[in-house]
C-alpha cells in the first residue's frame, strides 16, 4: 500500500469514526415481543425524491444520483440527505431487531473497517427515525428453527432476517415469512436495485432485493496479472471502461498468453458448474418469466440458450490457454507464481490474491457483446437476501425501515466496500480503475430463491444447463422443453398469479430534494393502514433441520 493510500485511509476512518460517535447511543433489549408498545409511528411530511424508469425491467433509478467520481465521506452526506428527503417517522425509540447469517450485510462490533460502514449506516436510520437497531447472528439453520419455535410458541423473535436466497422458498413455503406486499409503505421507496423484481412470486413478494442486501463478496469477477496483460500490451480496465471486454477478446488474449508466453491463459477453480453459471449470467439471460402479479412460468430463447452453452464448452473443453489444474489450491498457487493470467473467482476469494507476490488487478465478468449495454456478474446463489417474519406486529415500522435501509445503502456501501479492499488488499489504487463496474454487476435470480419451494424449478431450469455442458446425446433446449411443462405446472399451483393487469404500487411523486435549511412541517400521526394479507401456513410446520442447508447450486462438480 503506498502512503497516499494509508493517508486516504486513516482520514476515512476519522471521519467514519467521527460520525458514529454523534450519532450512537447506548441501547437496553427488552422483551421483543413488542406487545405493550406503540408501534404507530409519528410522521412528518417531507418532500420524496423524484424517480424514473431505468430499463424494461422496471427497476427505478433516482434522477438526483448522477456524479463520476465520489468518496465514501461523500457517499455518507449523500445517504443522509437521501434519507432526510424521505418522510421522518418517530418510532419512539422501540428496538428493530434484525437475525442474519451475514456480517457483510449488517454490522458486527466495528472491528473491521466495512463494519464500521454498517454501522453508519444504521446510526443514520436510528437518528433519523429514532429507533435502536439491534443486530443477532446466527447460522441459517438456527434462524429458520427460531422463526419456527416462535411460530409455534406465539413468541417474538426478529422484526427483519437477513438469510441466503435459496432459504427463501423453504422458509415461504412453511409459513416462516410473509408477503411483503402485505406491509404498508412497502414498495413505495426506490429499492436501489435492478434486481427487485426477482423477488415477485406471483402476488407475492417474500424477499426485499435491494442496497441493504447487497453482499459484495458473493459476485463472480475476472482477477488478471497486471504484468502479463502489460507484456502482451493489453489495458484490460481500459477495454472495461470502453465497453469492449467480451468473452471474445477473454479468449483471444488469454491464449495470447499461453502462446507467447507460456503461461496458463484462464480458468477457475474447478472449471464446471461454476464456470457454466458465470457464462450463462454474463448475458442476462433467464430462464424464467416472471413479473409481479402474474404466474412465473420458465421461458427461454432457444438460439441464445444454445450460444451459450456453445460458448462454455468452447472456453472449457480442447482450449489450450484453458486451466487444468488440480483444484482451488493450485488454481491459486499458479496464480501466485505469476502462470495463470485471467482467474474467475468470487470476490470473497480476493484475500487468497492479495498474498500473491504479483501484480494484479479485478474486471468484471466479460459481456457477450460490444452492444450487450450492461455487464452481468453471477452471484452465488447464498448472497443473502431479506425477508420479513410471518409473527411480525410491526408491520408500519419494517415497511419504513426496510426503505430506509435500501435509502441508505445506496452508494455508501459501494464506496465504504471499495475502501475496504483498498486498505486490506489492494496494493495500490490502481485496482479500483473498474470496481464500480464489478460491483454494479451483481445479480439475483428467481430460480435461487424459490427453487426450495418448487423442487422440480432446479433441474427443468439451471440444472439442465449443467447437464447440457456435458452430455453427448441431449442439448439444453431439449432436456429443458421435456421438464418445463412439469415445472410450470407446480409453479402455477404454488405462485399462480392473476392474468388481468396487476394493482402495483406506484414511485413516490415527483417533487424537488428538499434544501438543507429547510425545516419539517409539523408532525402528524397516521390514521389508515392496511391489514396484513392472508401468508400461506403449510399443514406441517413441526420440525425444521437445524442444520445448514447444502446449497442447491454447488459449483464444486
């Protein structure tokens, strides 16, 4: 790390620290089960942001958040003027308590320097809605068995919980969560995501995809030996920045590098699943077709579906610049010894290349094409997500909050997550040239998350493309098209959705941020709320493994 970089960073930290310090307070717990409280919050109107349709996926973009270059200190008085232009409740000081299996997502004790951004994060919400937010960690398989034993004890647990998607289904499925439609102020703050809409099941939404569940660590990226790229006179973070880092010149280059220079060109660790889910998201391709409101059903371009698949084998199967190693501990050591150029790994993996004793740097995954507009980054399918408790009775509060968190998230977290690479791995800051394009390229899919409810979903839909990419007698197309019907016939059953146009909420109004000097009218109390909707309660909901799940999508094989 070099002097201006430790400089760069110690102010952050003063300032970080500085603004944790006016704004934290100490907290007691009490019962949590919120039944002598007053959970009607005190409101007072402030002027919303105003908000566009970014793409056709319908997710919404903020037309006051355009800059090219901005700090983490920055991004903190961003977030907090975001925050300040939402409409300020008064919770009375009531905790929020939030269970999680990640401490990417939500903050631990401030030892590591991205907890301290958490921990920002949730002094500004406390301050601005005088609430105590208060956070519990446990693994997957004690949260799923504490909702139930709270379930069934007609106890109180957590207010949010933050666990993988592929827990999603199973804990829907047994009644564990709820519809988040069925909050009131749900939906009505931009969630900060172009992922939102996976999370629609029909008529139901059971996990919030936004900021706040934004776990950097799980995206897939393209770590490269800076000095090889050099010799071949390659500037990979310049093709990022112009929109020509393809799968095509991915590998051309990389058998540029074994050709000339006898090094491995590319690879990762274990060149199967993985790799197959990494290409086939690289293009935003689905599999599935859904929209809130409406019965998801599987739904795909057979031309593309079998580019793709073409495309995998092609980059795998007889490539000369192609890894064949012997797993992940000598995938990294090659890469340590300066032999493997191009490695895809996930960004939780970035600690094993910053003890590497060669320069490298980290690009998103490659696009399919030059006119492909956006890069697309898969993201493991235990990147966490949140979901609401079916035992809930603050429904007013987490609708706000959980906005509130999405508001706050935005850009601070980014900014605070590429800080935090550069203190603990980057040597210099020359690494950072394209993080907001793999941190931008972070996705979700409906599959992950509901592939534990409707158990045919997996192997009509990504399990087929695994399959594909190494069978001699069946393509893609045609183990899909003779699973879909099957498939489609259970999600109607489970998700099935209207067919007339949905009633979906609609963007807050436009008006104008509001100035900083200006002060809130006076407070009023809401009077009209809407009742919770009917969650579906399965007929056994008895025992739940305490265990941690297996993730569905393994990429070991």
């Amino acid at each position: 790390m070099t002097l201006n970089s430790r400089f760069f960073t110690f102010v952050s930290l003063l300032i970080v620290f500085s603004l944790l310090l006016s704004s934290c307070s100490f907290i007691v717990i009490n019962s949590g089960n919120g039944e002598d409280s007053d959970t009607s919050p005190v409101v007072t109107e402030a002027p919303a942001e105003t908000y566009e349709t970014s793409d056709d996926t319908g997710a919404l973009e903020s037309t006051a958040e355009k800059t090219e270059l901005l700090t983490p200190e920055g991004a903190a008085d961003r977030a907090k003027k975001r925050l300040e232009a939402l409409t300020k409740y008064d919770f009375g000081g009531q905790n929020f308590i939030i269970a999680t299996t990640s401490t990417m997502t939500f903050a631990t004790d401030g030892e590591e320097y991205y907890d301290r951004a958490l921990l920002l994060r949730d002094s500004l919400i406390e301050k601005r809605y005088n609430v105590d937010i208060i956070n519990i960690f446990a693994d997957e398989g004690r949260i799923a068995t504490d909702l139930l034993n709270a379930s069934l004890a007609d106890d109180y647990y957590a207010d949010l919980v933050s666990v993988p998607e592929y827990r999603i289904g199973k804990l829907a499925s047994d009644g564990l969560i709820m519809n988040l439609r069925s909050l009131p102020f749900y939906g009505t703050v931009n969630s900060y995501s172009r992922e939102w809409s996976e999370g629609a099941a029909g008529n139901a939404i059971y996990a919030d995809i936004g900021a706040a569940s934004a776990d950097f660590s799980k995206i897939y990226a393209v770590f490269f030996n800076r000095d090889i790229g050099k010799e071949l006179g390659y500037d990979l973070d310049e093709l990022v920045s112009e929109g020509k880092w393809t799968w095509e010149v991915f590998d051309r280059i990389s058998k540029e590098a074994t050709s000339s220079l006898g090094v491995v060109g590319q690879g990762s660790a274990t060149m199967g699943n993985e790799y197959t889910d990494v290409v086939f998201h690289s293009g935003g391709a689905r599999l599935i077709e859904n929209k809130l409101g409406y019965t998801p059903k599987i739904s795909f371009d057979s031309n593309e579906l079998e580019s793709l698949i073409e495309l995998t084998c092609s980059l795998v199967y007889g490539n000369e610049a192609a890894y064949k190693g012997k797993g992940e501990k000598d995938f990294f050591n090659l890469f340590g010894e300066g032999k493997l150029f191009l490695a895809i790994a996930p960004l939780e993996k970035m600690s094993e290349f910053a003890v590497c004793d060669v320069s490298w740097g980290v690009i998103p995954i490659p696009k399919i094409s030059e006119e492909q507009k956006e890069y697309y980054g898969y993201t493991a399918a235990n990147a966490n997500v949140i979901a609401v408790p079916a035992e809930n009775n603050k429904i007013e509060m987490t609708g706000i909050l959980i906005g509130a968190l999405n508001t706050a998230s935005y850009e601070l977290l980014t900014e605070e997550y590429k800080t935090s690479c550069l203190y603990n791995y980057f040597r210099d800051s020359k690494a950072l040239r394209s993080m907001d394009a793999v941190l931008g390229s972070m996705t979700f899919d409906f599959t992950f998350l509901y592939s534990s409810w409707a158990d045919l979903l997996a192997g009509a839909t990504y399990g087929a493309v695994r399959e594909a990419r190494t069978s001699p007698d069946f393509s893609a197309t045609e183990l899909i098209s003779s699973r879909r019907d099957e498939a489609n016939a259970q999600l109607s059953e489970i998700f099935g959705g209207k067919t007339e146009e949905p009633n979906i909420p609609t963007p807050p109004a436009e008006t104008e941020m509001p100035d900083e000097t200006e002060e809130p009218e006076d407070t009023v109390v809401p009077t009209d709320t809407e009742s919770p909707e009917d969650t579906f309660i399965p007929e056994d909901t008895e025992s739940i493994d305490e265990t941690v799940e297996t993730d569905p999508y393994d990429t070991e094989n």
